[in-house]
C-alpha cells in the first residue's frame, strides 16, 4: 500500500498509510478500536476504493481491481464473520474454495484437498459435517482452509482470533504458524496484540489511520509502551 487516504462516504478513515509485506514475510497490524484496522483490511484485499494511493500485489497495480480480481491475481481473504457456508459440508466449503479462480485442475483437487488438510488435521475427519454445526474455532480453520485451496501467494486474516477462547486461539495461531512456514505471505489484522505478534515476522501499531509504529515484531513485544498500552503490562 502506497498513500493510501481512505474511508467512507468521502471521510478519510486511513491517511496516507504505507506498508509493504514481503515475500513470505507475516505481517500483524494491531491497534485500539476505532484505529481503521478493519478500513486497512477492506482497502487491502478490494472491498473498498481507497480516495487515493496505490495498492500492489507483487509488481501489479491492483488499485482498480475489485476483490474478484485481486483472488484471480492470488490474494485470498478470510474475513472475521460469514466467512462459512454454514448450509453446506466442509468439503464442499473446500470445494468451492478450490474452483473460485479459473484453470483449476479437476484431477490435482485431490492433492490440493490432502495438503491443506495436512494443515488442519481437525477438521480432516469433519469433512461430510456440516459447517454451521462446528465450532467457531472450526469453523474458522474451515474458512481458512478454503482460502488456502487455490494455493495463493497471499493470505489475509481479518481478526482470525475473534470469539475463541483463549486455548482455541493458541490452537489457530499454531496453524497460522504452519502456514506461514509452508511459505504463504500473511496479512493478518488481530485484535490480541501478544498472539498477534507473537506470530509476526513484523508489527504496525495503527492510531487513528496512521502508522505509529513499523518494526519487527519481537521489538514490538519487548516496547514498554507497547505492553502498557496495548498488552496490559506495566
């Protein structure tokens, strides 16, 4: 993202933010409610025009493709509600994730279905449940095992801790851990500043639409007033 001003109904809620995630590099941003994380999020993967600025996805301008098009270009987004068909089975969620961009081969589903599930391990022997009867913790691994079936070069989390419980949400982020060794980029907005981080090659502290703070995610954790202000410690 490259000054990026925007928001809604032509009142800016991001001013002029830019951030660059590199290749296979986690990158958490955390901030207090209110800070236009989620904006951050909508700009990112096309649910939202920015006023201005520049969004690329590796050397492509993809400021004026919808999230349609940034997916087809390998950007998968799980958002942080309805992120399930919760009327359809697990493997047809899968399904669905792996035929949503084009040229995909019928015959490669298979392995595709059996390296994600090697991900998830717990939701393996859940393939012919339906999704709205899982769990919330889940369900979410459910949606992002769908984003993960196209094999894109880029995944979006918005908030992938919100609603677990703290033991589910160490679970998730042991998985997110996987993922990223597995060598996908991760953009990751996360409301729990230490798991967050935690996970993170590198942190943004986002305050009022603007970039406070951009450092690698271990500094983040050891700042003082980042524990005082955002992580409950003295």
């Amino acid at each position: 993202m490259r000054d990026v001003v925007a928001g809604y109904g032509g009142q800016p809620i991001l001013h002029g933010v830019s951030l660059a995630v590199g290749t296979g590099e986690t990158l958490v941003v955390v901030g207090p409610n209110g800070s236009g994380k989620s904006t951050l999020m909508k700009t990112a993967v096309g649910l939202l025009s920015p006023f201005s600025g520049h969004i690329l996805l590796g050397d492509a301008d993809v400021t004026g493709l919808g999230a349609p098009g940034r997916a087809a270009r390998g950007l998968a987004y799980v958002p942080q509600e309805a992120n399930v068909f919760r009327n359809m089975t697990v493997l047809e969620n899968l399904t669905v994730g792996y035929e949503f961009t084009a040229d995909r081969a019928r015959a490669a589903f298979a392995d595709r279905l059996d390296a994600v599930l090697d991900l998830f391990p717990e939701i393996r022997a859940r393939l012919r449940h339906m999704a709205g009867h899982l769990s919330g913790g889940q369900r979410q691994m459910v949606a992002m095992a769908a984003a993960l079936m196209p094999q894109p070069s880029v995944l979006a989390l918005d908030e992938p801790s919100a609603g677990l419980s703290p033991r589910n949400a160490e679970s998730l982020f042991a998985i997110i851990g996987r993922i990223a060794a597995s060598g996908v980029t991760l953009l990751i907005i996360e409301q729990n500043t230490r798991l967050g981080l935690g996970a993170a090659d590198r942190g943004i502290v986002l305050v009022s639409g603007r970039i406070r703070l951009d450092a690698p995610a271990a500094d983040l954790l050891a700042n003082p007033d980042i524990r005082h202000l955002y992580l409950g410690g003295a």
